[in-house]
C-alpha cells in the first residue's frame, strides 16, 4: 500500500541514511518492509543553527499495509494518487476545428507568459505566430555583456527585452503563491525542456540564469518543431482594431499581420507599446508598485546569520532571505518596504531599456557562487502618492515616475550606464562620504548620495525598513553593504482590465497576459497566466 510520511527531519553534513531505514524508524517497522521510497518534497530548516536540517516528505510503499490506526505522533496517511512528477494533461489539446486556412493566433512577446501561451497553442495545433521584438536568448547574452562590459546598451536586446523575457535574468526562482493546477504542469515542462528534476520536490526551486539561457532555446526549438512561427526583431507597434475588435497587429517597420486573436504578453517594461495601445482604444488603469535600491553584501555575512557559518555545505548553498517591514505612513497608515527578487551568490546587472535612462536588477547562475548577495529593496508605491507629488492622473502616471528617477540615477554617474551608490550605513545615518564597500557591478558603481537622488517618501521609509532589517540580520546595515540605485521595474505600473474569459475589456480577441498585464509577478505566475488565455482559446477555436 501506499503511504506518505511528512515532516521527517534529515541532519544535513552528517553520514548519508538510507531513506528506507530513516521512514522505518519513523513508523517503527523494519527496513525491509520499506519499498520504493522517494522524497516528493523537501525544504530546508535552520532554526537551529548551525544544526541544519532538511525537512522531506516521503512517499513510500509498506508490505503488508501498516495496521489501523496510523500512529497519532508521527504525519503518515495512505494516499492514493498518480505519479506527482508527471504532468496532467491540459484539459483541451486539441482544437474544435483544424487549423489549416485559418487566420493564425498571434502571440507578441517571449517571456514565461508568451511562451507558454505559445506551447499550449501550437501542441493543440493552432497555427500560432510569436512575435518578438529582442533577439534570440544566445545572442541577447552577448548583447549584455556589451553594456556590463563597455556600457553599450542595445534599446531591443538586453536584460529586460529579448527571448525569454525578463525572467531570464534574475535568480531564476519558481517559487509561487498561485494554486493552480498547471503550477505542476509549467514545472514539469520545465523538467521537459532541460530543468533539474529537483525543481519538483524543492520547497523553494530556482534555476538560475545559465540553465535558464540554454532551457529557452530547448523550448523554442520544440514550439518550432510543433509548426510555430518564432519571428524575431518583430516590435508591435499597433493593433488593427474593427468595431472594438482586435483584427491583426501593425509591426513597426509596417507589416501587418492578420489575427482573431492576438495574445499580449509583453512584459513589465514594454513602454512604448503600451502607449501605443493606449491610443488604440485598449483600456489600461494605473495600480500600485515598488521602487527603490537594490542591497549587496558579502554573502559569508548572509550565510552566518541565516545558517550560523559563512561557509555552509555545498549542496545546501549559498543562504537567502526574505525581508519585510511596514512603515508608520501620515497617508497610507502603513508603507511596505520590503525585500524584492533576492539572488544568492549573484550579482547585480543595469537593465535600463532606454537611452540614457539606468534601472538595475539582480540574477544569480544555478550554483549560486558568487561572493556577493544582492536583492531588491523596495517601497510600495501607490496611484495615489504620485498624485500627491505632481503627477496628473493617467493610466501611465507610473511609468512617467519610474522614468523621472532612472534619468535622475543615470545623470548621477560619470559612466555610461553607472550605479550610483553609498554604503548602507552611511544611507541609514544619513552623511554623505562618498565611499562604498566592495562590489561586482559592472560597468561600474560610483558614490553618490542617494538621499539627494530619491524622493525623501521614498528613502524615508526605506531608510526605517533597514535599521529593522539590521536587527534581523546582524551587519545588513553596517559597513560591508552597499545600495545601488535604482531598482525600479519591480513591476508593470498599469493593469490590463480584462474579463473571466482573459480577453480585454472593451476589446474582444485581446489577451493581456503576464506581469506587463498586471496579473502576474514572476515566472510560474506569467507561465500559467498565459496557459490559462490559452487554454480559453483552444476551447473557443471554433
């Protein structure tokens, strides 16, 4: 029979156990009554530290079955189920009508969101066009190494555009709060297309940015394998719109593309199209956001407060965290300031998509070695505090901010597409010494005072939200850290509304999809968004 054992506690560092003989003495029976044990979850528990232990869940079958009742002191149950690590099918994979000699469905933008659309289309057999302004994910890497290396930016191809998507340069985490059933099913696909298989049991899965690069191509070349056109260096500029019905798009050098449905998925940072759209007739609504700093330490420092060593065992790697704190506000009550796309053993990369503009964000590779930790230090930005500060209501009154302070960070640097930045514990005390602990930014990090750069409503807040953070994790605020600026794209600033059916409203045939859309923050969230579009119209092909 059957069984599932949880919370069975595993000292990391010391001799290996046969997990038949860790689960027997769980359920006091002997070793060889235990079949067929594997471990459907696992998470990692430091509470007492340095003593480490991972925390799994087994899954295990008993000859013969335990007797009834199942012991009250240890979590095992029977269970009765299919084989977790496959995926359930989708629940339409085949269209209603063939697709031959029917106007293809158009997917515009390559990130989780698009793609995803995209392989549930062309595996159901709609015949699906993929437009992406960027270039392909090998060539967008060396695009960017141009702009860390010699500060060239590329406005079509670099961390925010281009196969892939945004998500391709970060930390790579897959970790979500959405329960759906197709989280399982983006997972396993991921697995499909070249993911470690530990991506299925890991309480908290990453990938990082090195297999994430190479799992892109796999995946573009299985959609093309499938009859999906894959078009690169494709902007839409336009949509052809009827009657409050999407009919096509227009592509920015003219070319216009006939379809009855066009999936919008095109990431947090698209600014001209969403103007664009705007002005089409697409109804859009502005929603709050996060700006602010991105933090970097030595990671011995985040490994010894979160794990009790700076130097833990390889295969548990390198320490993360998780920060938030509300903030005492005269209009909001309570601010949120707050950690934002940690990476472990990472570094921190520009990701501006405009000329003379500078943002930056953080990735980390899979094995996380680098010697610095950096993560998103943010503050919650709500419609209203623009308002307060002299911006007009607008449906892009947040991205007119965002682009008022990445001018402002880029005018503070004397190198093209520089971080300016000051060590933590001169932001928190407020002086200016124009000096900065070590770092791996490149280009280049340069001192400057943030508190001149930022809105006092913003590093205000910001500075309250890292004297906490200090008390949490000793030395966050001290003089090993530094704050880089500035971490503004945590987001889209706007919402797509859209009705039950994931079309727009007001405009029938449009999908918006994604975290350019509003509906999504992060790569399984975006990925099952734009499963779930699809899934609508596979079911509607007819």
């Amino acid at each position: 029979m059957l069984y599932e054992l949880s919370n069975l506690k595993l000292p990391v560092g010391a001799s290996p156990q046969p997990l038949e003989d860790a689960v027997a003495g769980q359920i006091r029976v002997t070793a060889d009554r235990i079949q067929r044990a594997r471990i459907t979850r696992e998470a990692l528990d430091a509470r007492k530290k340095p003593h480490l232990f991972r925390v799994v869940t087994v899954e295990f079958r008993v000859d013969p079955p335990l007797p009834e009742p199942l012991p009250k002191n240890v979590r095992v149950q029977p269970v009765s189920r299919l084989d977790i690590t496959r995926p359930a099918p989708l629940p339409l994979r085949e269209p209603a009508v063939p697709g031959a000699g029917r106007r293809p469905v158009v997917v515009v933008g390559s990130g989780p969101a698009g793609l995803f659309a995209a392989l549930a289309l062309g595996e159901a057999g709609l015949p699906t066009i993929l437009l992406e302004r960027g270039k392909p994910v090998e060539t967008r890497m060396r695009d960017i190494g141009q702009l860390r290396s010699h500060g060239d930016l590329d406005p079509e191809s670099n961390v925010c555009f281009g196969e892939g998507g945004a998500g391709t340069y970060t930390d790579g985490k897959l970790y979500t709060r959405v329960k759906h059933s197709y989280v399982r099913w983006v997972y396993r696909r991921l697995v499909d297309f070249g993911a470690p298989e530990r991506i299925l049991v890991d309480a908290h899965p990453h990938l990082g940015t090195d297999k994430l690069v190479r799992l892109v191509k796999h995946l573009r070349l299985h959609l093309q394998e499938r009859g999906v056109t894959v078009r690169f260096g494709a902007l839409v500029s336009r949509l052809l719109v009827r009657d409050a019905r999407v009919h096509g798009v227009r592509l920015a050098d003219g070319e216009e593309i006939e379809a009855d449905r066009v999936v919008l998925a095109i990431g947090h940072s698209a600014r001209d199209t969403l103007a664009n759209l705007l002005e089409d007739g697409v109804k859009m609504e502005p929603k709050s956001f996060a700006v602010g700093v991105r933090a970097e330490h030595p990671q011995e420092l985040i490994n010894l407060s979160q794990y009790g060593t700076a130097s833990p065992p390889e295969d548990i790697g390198a320490a993360a965290y998780r920060l938030t704190h509300q903030v005492p506000d005269a209009n909001l009550g309570r601010r949120g300031v707050y950690s934002f796309c940690m990476c472990p053993g990472g570094f921190i990369v520009p990701s501006p998509t405009e000329v003379a503009h500078m943002a930056i964000n953080g990735m980390s590779n899979a094995n996380r070695s680098a010697p610095y930790a950096n993560s998103g230090i943010v503050v919650q930005v709500m419609p209203e505090d623009l308002a307060r500060h002299g911006y007009a209501h607008h449906p892009l009154m947040g991205i007119r901010f965002q682009r008022d302070l990445e001018a402002a960070a880029f005018r503070s640097t004397d190198t093209a597409y520089g971080a300016p930045g000051m060590r933590i514990d001169d932001f928190v005390a407020r002086r200016a010494r124009g000096r900065m602990a070590g770092t791996h930014f490149r280009p280049k990090a340069e001192p400057h005072d943030l508190w001149e750069l930022l809105p006092n409503w913003i590093a205000e807040p910001l500075s309250q939200g890292l004297k906490r953070f200090d008390r949490l994790i000793k030395g966050y605020a001290g003089a090993e850290g530094n704050l880089l600026a500035v971490e503004s794209r945590t987001s889209a600033p706007i919402r797509i509304p859209r009705n039950e059916v994931f079309e727009a409203e007001g405009m029938a045939g449009l999908y918006p999809v994604g975290e350019g859309a509003g509906y999504a923050g992060g790569i399984v969230s975006a990925a099952v968004d734009g499963l779930r579009a699809a899934e609508h119209i596979i079911e509607t092909w007819s």
